[in-house]
C-alpha cells in the first residue's frame, strides 16, 4: 500500500512561486500515474495536473495552464508542482494522488496524501 507525504505549502502574496513536493513510499512510484488536486474546505476536489509515470503526457487545469508545472523524479519517488504567478483564488489544500493511469477525474486515483495549505494574500 502506497503512502503518499506533501509538503512545501505556506503563506505567500500573490504573485510568488511555490514548489510543493509529494514523496510517494510503500509502492511502485515509477509505475503510478501522478494528480495533483486542490480543496477549499466544504467545496468539491478540483483536479490541478496529472503526468504519466514517465512523464510522456501531462495535463492541466485551464485554471493553473501556463503557471503551474508539475513533474517527477522517478528516481527519488517525488512529483513536484511549481506554482508560478499565485493568485488569491489558488489558496487551497494541495493533495497528490496516484492511479494505473493518467486521469483529471479524481474517481481514478487510488491513494492519496494529507495535502499541504497554500494560502496565496494580496
């Protein structure tokens, strides 16, 4: 059973950058598809990215294209998201997933972590 560990979210004003990191332990990281998703408390999962375990394809939310990039490193069992440009409607719980494949729909993720808080201020 994989467990999966966010970290790097914080307090920043918009317009900063932040990299949030997700170590995946317990499982077969270079065979996972990875998600990113983001939850405002009392609102539904938004999918942010997800990439393919070996980041041939990757894809985005409209909202987060163009200032958000997420990749892996195999090696060390981590997918990262660089998050550029942050703007106050960012703000939200940053959680990573892993599923067999490459999906924006939250149904096909199979494990996730505790999330980490990004909290974006003007």
């Amino acid at each position: 059973q994989a467990h999966l560990e966010e970290s790097g979210g914080g307090s920043v004003q918009a317009g900063d950058s932040l990299t949030l990191s997700c170590v995946v332990s317990g499982g077969m990281f270079s065979r996972y598809a990875m998600g990113w998703f983001r939850q405002a408390s009392g609102t539904e999962r938004e999918f942010v990215s997800t990439i393919s375990w070996s980041s041939a394809s990757i894809k985005y939310a409209d909202s987060v294209k163009g200032r958000f990039t997420t990749y892996r490193d195999n090696d060390k069992n981590t997918v990262y998201l660089q998050m550029n440009n942050l703007q106050r409607a960012d703000t939200d719980v940053y959680c990573c997933s892993s599923a067999l494949l490459r999906s924006d729909s939250e149904e096909e993720y199979d494990y996730w972590g505790q999330g980490t808080k990004v909290t974006v201020s003007s």
